[in-house]
C-alpha cells in the first residue's frame, strides 16, 4: 500500500519539473529571438553589406525598427482582412469595400513612411564609406531574395 503512494508523489513531482520546463522554455522561446530570427530579421538587406562587429554595433537601431515594422506588418494584415471580409460579405456593399480599401491605403503609407524614417534613421548612423557602400550594394541587380546569412567578405556573383 504504500509503494503505490511512493509512486504517485514520484509521479506528480517528476509532472510538476517537466510542466515548469516546458514553461521556461515557451516563455524563453516567446520572449527571445532565436539567432535564426536575428540573423533574417534583425539585419535587413541594407545591413549585409557591413562587417559582422558594425552590424552588432548597430543591432539595437534595427531592434526598434523591426519591432516597429512587426506592429505595422500585423496592422496591414487586419487591414488586408478587412479588405476580404467586406468582398466575401453575403451582403456586399461597395461601401463597405471601398472604406475598407480606404483604411488600407491609409495604413500602407503610413507603413511606407515609417520604413522611409527608419530608413533615413540607419543610413545617418553609417560612415561615408558604408553609405557609398550601400548604394552600390541596392543597385546591384543580383541581390539575394532568401534570407541566407550575409555574404559579407565573399565576392560577387
């Protein structure tokens, strides 16, 4: 009789450890970017073209910008919704898709603004030599279009 309740207790201690385990690791998970989501989306393309330590340099600016780019990305999702609901409404309206469409364009140049700014608020933060770096690179026709690591250092294709 009381080998069961040894096991029991055995049991539910070991449930509690591994509960609060998997909650560490969720909440490291949600509250911490793995170096994958840093290495896509911490340096945008304009960054690749700098050195490993100037973009470390620069990593908390494109912090704050990416974490302003996320809101508007999930803004424009609601909006792009929004768009879909009021063209599969049982009851269309064009009234309803025109505001929608409305409310989308608006939040779509304030998006495009706000990537202008941030923009404008990396290039000031760069050298001459990296500015003029960065000009060459945005005008070369061969960019990547994966989110492979930077090719700083390697030639070009």
């Amino acid at each position: 009789m009381m080998r069961p309740k040894i096991l029991l207790i055995a049991l539910v201690i070991s449930l509690a450890i591994n509960l609060a385990m998997l909650g560490f690791a969720v909440a490291r998970m949600i509250f911490e970017p793995t170096s994958l989501a840093n290495a896509i989306h911490i340096s945008p393309r304009w960054a690749y073209h700098l050195p490993d330590e100037r973009r470390k340099e620069l990593r908390p600016l494109l912090r704050e910008q990416f974490k302003r780019a996320r809101a508007q990305r999930l803004l424009l999702r609601e909006k792009h919704k929004a768009v879909q609901r009021a063209l599969a409404a049982e009851d269309f309206s064009e009234k309803s898709l025109n505001q929608a469409l409305v409310e989308l364009r608006s939040a779509l140049q304030t998006s495009q603004s706000q990537s202008h700014t941030d923009f404008s608020g990396f290039v000031t933060q760069l050298t001459a030599t990296e500015r003029k770096d960065l000009a060459k690179e945005l005008l070369r026709r061969s960019r990547p279009r994966d989110h492979s690591p930077p090719r700083h250092g390697q030639p070009d294709r």
